[in-house]
C-alpha cells in the first residue's frame, strides 16, 4: 500500500513538476497557498479570488484578457445555447434582476430592488426605476417580460435558462411576475446567472432581430457596451458612463478580450505584457507558476465536485454488481487521486455534496476512505471475479492522469482498467448512451434546482430526455422523489437532513466515489487586483483594476 500511494504521489508530482503547496485550498498570502519549504528557498503565493476591495477609479486604460476560444455567439440566448467563453463576454454587458456576492454567497438587488415569492411558482420583482438600456431608454417591466417570453422560454425551451420557466407578466409599469413550472425556491439565485440577463425589444430590432445580434450585442445596461468584434482574434467593449450603479467604477476604458487556445501561449502574452489576463489554465500547469514573481496565480474551487460513477444500467457490465463497486472504491487511493486532479490544491471529498452547499455535511471518515486492497479482493472474489476483471473508463483527453493514478490502484486489487479517451463527439455519444464502465463526472449543487442537484439519478435524465451525460444510467422512485424534495425544501435544515439521507444512500449501494473539488486556475499581471468571480467560477472582467 505505501509504495502504491508513493508511485501515485510521484506521478503527481511529475505532473505538476515543482509545486510545493500540496494539500490546501485555494488560498491568499496568509493561508496554505503560500508557503515555503525549510530544503528550498521558492515561494508559492497563490490569490484568492473574491477577497480585493472595490475600485474607485477611472482610467484611459485597456484591459486584455486572454481567452481559451473564441465563443460562436456573443449573446448566446437569443440562439438558445450556452457557451463559457461567451458568459465571461456577456457579464459585462448584461444586468440581472438579482446578483450574488460571491465573497459572502449572499443574494442581493441589481436591476430589482425587492423580490418575493407569492406562492410556490410565482416570483414578483420590484425593478429600479433609474436604469438607462444601450439605446437610452429607461428600464420597464415590459422589458422583463419580453426578455422572459421571446428569450428566455422561446429560445431556450430544451436548456436550463428556458425548460423551467412558463413565463412573466408585468404587473404594472415597475413590478413583474415571473412563473416557474416546478417548486424551487433557489430559483432566484438562477436568475444570477448571465444568461439570464435583461434586454429591450427596442434594442434587440435596433440590432437586428435575435439572429443578429448573438454576433452584434448593442444590448442591455451592464457597465460596459460591445464595441466591436473582430472575427478570429478580438471582441473589444467600452465603458459605460451612463451606468445606473453610481457606487461602480470601471478602472478600464476598453476591455478587450483575444483568443488563444495554447495556454503556455496566453501566459507568456501576460509576462511580456501582451496580456493583462490568461484565464482558464489547466491547473497542472498553472501550478507550475506559483512561484513565478513576475505574475499572479489563482487557483480556486467553484462548488463542482467530481464523481467517479459506476455504470449500473442496461449497457453495464461487471459495475452492475454492487460488490464489485464496492471493490473498486477500497482500492481507489483517494489521496492521491486528489492530489493528481488538483495539482495539490484541493483534499478528497468527504461527502457527495460540495463544502460551498449551505446543506454540506461530511458523510465519510478519512478511515472509511483509506485504501483496502485485500477487502476489494476479498469482496471481488465473492463477486466470481477471484481471478481478476478488466472494465473501462471512459475520459476526455484531460482525464487522463487521474484515470491512470485509478489504473494503478486497481492493479494491485486484480482490477485491469482500460483507458478510453475519444475525441469530444465520440466521449459525448457514449456518454449519453452509457458505453463505459467507469466514468468522471462533476456536478454543481450549491443552488438547488432539478439542473444542479444530483441530475445523474433524476428519472428525466435517466429515463427521459434529459440533458446530462455519464452517471450510472439507473435511478430509483426513492432517489427521485429525494432529489424533488431537496429542491423544493425552503427550510435550510430540513434541506441538509434531505441531503445527508441521499449521500448515505449513494454511499449504501456504492453508486459513485466522491473524488475531490473541481479547481479553475488562471495566470495575470502582477499589478492587477480585483480578481472576482461569477456563476461556476467564471472571471468577472469588470472588478479588475491596478
């Protein structure tokens, strides 16, 4: 067992070359991310996201952030899709009814100043009565509704900004009604998010209709305005001076935004002052400069943890035996799989749910968790596998080095895992249709709505039209109607008993391994401060100043 776990240290090691910050989060220069060794002099200095105070300036300057693609709309609602480079594009432009800190996860007013639910589905909005659109109007609840109606529902009926929502009435000029077709009070959290940001009717025909402008996006009343788009390398946009909220201050005049695939690319644009910005770096490799003094490093988690999931359904194979699941997890070296898909940041995860849900509880002891080499073969061999089995996993490209830490730990137990790592499309196809043994797949629950909370065990996506892919391809009524219940349940105590009673039944019949916390890592200027965040972790590109 020791010289499996230091194999897989060394293979974690080898992966992120010299980092020395192994086994704490994400964390400012006062915490676990900055720390020195007492056999080396390097520094490792990690920021934390979310903890800068709030510009009060406002300068000429231009702000160059480098992203990993460029998005195929800039307004991705109007065409009924979703993209993330496009929801970083899009923040600055486009306010929500509501907002959330993310330094206190708090809800707060934006272009509403109140909200109350009426009953279970209907949500009112009172709109402030001093925001000013991109064409200079004010700010009507006819805008909400049109938003709502024509967006939202009519374009989006088959994702998670439209399938739950029936639609919005205005109640009178500044106040509006938004009904939802189930029972979540979490919903207004949702309605954060970017895609969820309102437009004018007025606006959008002054632009061109819906086609038009996902790709010429004069809309909204963000604190900053599209400028121009320049196909295959920029999307420029400009402060807006006319914003409604006098307490925001945009340092930057010009945000401009360029497109780079190659990360070791987007971060030497950064050292040479190229760039002000390399978001989204693999963290393996973002890891690498934490103790580069010319630039700042962010590594963080944003509430998404990775499952190992065991095919239980028609397609599956020996995963369908729950001793054989169970085997599987005593082999898994928990530690190190987390040290390898974390780069060091981030611990194994003690419970299905992420520590950011206000309902987390811990559900596993770190001795329950520890590797079991002779009780995975005890339990394989009682299973008619005593002579060994080989099952596989499927992953994409990026998958790998957890999977082969996996392959190495299952070896030991008699376990032969074969590694498939298809292109996109292909890892997608077999994905929905459950062609694999194991699969890595995370969730983001710490809102809680049927698209966030354990959609692998709902029965729409199992059984139905669902939008998720992976997962163990079986549910039970029970699992279902828990799921519903979480969802619904406004009492946040009540909420968590919910929860533990699904992280126990999860943990009863071995229907996943819980892994560790997803982590986004991104490399900027040494002088930059203001690094904030939105919905799953995204970069906010307006907070930024120097």
């Amino acid at each position: 067992m020791k010289a499996k776990k230091i194999m897989a240290m060394a293979m974690a090691s080898a992966m992120i070359l010299s980092l020395t910050a192994c086994g704490g989060s994400s964390s400012d220069s006062s915490s676990k991310g900055d720390s020195s060794s007492s056999d080396s002099k390097t520094t490792v200095s990690v920021v934390e996201p979310n903890k800068d105070a709030a510009n009060t300036e406002k300068t000429d300057e231009t702000l160059t952030v480098g992203l990993s693609s460029e998005p195929s709309s800039l307004y991705g609602a109007a065409v009924g899709k979703t993209e993330n480079e496009e929801q970083i594009i899009g923040n600055a432009m486009l306010d929500s009814l509501v907002k959330i800190n993310y330094s206190t996860n708090e809800v707060e007013p934006s272009l509403a100043t109140d909200w109350e639910w009426t009953d279970d589905t209907h949500l009112k909005f009172t709109l402030r009565d001093d925001v000013t659109m991109s064409d200079g109007t004010p700010l009507v609840a006819d805008d909400v509704v049109y938003t709502c109606n024509n967006i939202w529902v009519a374009q989006n009926t088959t994702n998670d900004t439209g399938k739950y929502i029936v639609g919005a009435t205005a109640d009178d000029e500044h106040t509006v009604t938004i009904e939802f077709n189930t029972t979540a009070p979490d919903f207004v959290k949702m309605l954060s998010w970017v895609s969820f940001g309102i437009v004018s009717e007025d606006e959008v025909n002054a632009a061109g209709g819906l086609e038009k402008v996902s790709t010429n996006p004069v809309i909204g009343s963000g604190p900053y305005k599209f400028k121009e788009r320049k196909n295959g390398q920029s999307v420029t946009l400009e402060r807006n001076d006319n914003y409604w909220d006098k307490d925001y201050a945009g340092y930057y005049k010009e945000i401009v935004f360029t497109f780079t695939s190659d990360a070791a690319a987007r971060e030497m644009a950064v050292e040479s002052g190229d760039a002000d910005i390399a978001y989204d770096m693999p963290v393996s490799q973002a890891a690498t400069y934490t103790e580069n003094d010319s630039v700042n490093t962010t590594i963080y988690d944003f509430g998404q943890t990775t499952h190992l999931w065991y095919n239980m359904g028609d397609n599956a194979g020996a995963t369908k035996d729950e001793k054989v699941r169970e085997a599987i997890d005593k082999a898994l070296d928990f530690d190190a799989i987390a040290q390898v898909g974390t780069a060091g940041f981030g611990e194994a995860s003690l419970s299905y749910w992420d520590p950011s849900c206000d309902y987390y509880t811990e559900n596993y002891t770190k001795e329950e968790r520890a590797v079991d080499v002779d009780g995975a073969k005890k339990l394989l061999d009682e299973a008619g596998y005593g002579d060994g089995v080989e099952i596989t996993a499927l992953g994409l490209q990026d998958n790998t080095p957890v999977l082969t830490v996996m392959q190495a730990n299952l070896a030991e137990a008699g376990i032969t895992l074969k590694i498939d790592t298809p292109d996109t499309a292909q890892f997608v196809e077999d994905a929905f249709g459950g062609n694999y043994d194991l699969i890595c797949v995370g969730d983001m629950p710490a809102i809680r709505t049927p698209a966030t909370v354990m959609t692998f065990l709902s029965k729409l996506n199992v059984e139905g039209p669902g939008m998720v892919i992976g997962g163990p391809k079986w549910t039970s009524d029970e699992f279902d109607s828990t799921i519903s219940e979480l969802i619904s349940e406004s009492d946040i105590d009540k909420a968590t008993e919910l929860a533990t009673k699904l992280d126990e039944m999860v943990k009863e019949k071995t229907i996943c391994s819980n892994l560790y916390p997803e982590m986004k890592a991104s490399v900027y200027a040494k002088d930059l401060k203001g690094f904030n965040t939105i919905e799953r972790g995204f970069v906010d590109v307006t907070g930024f100043y120097e």
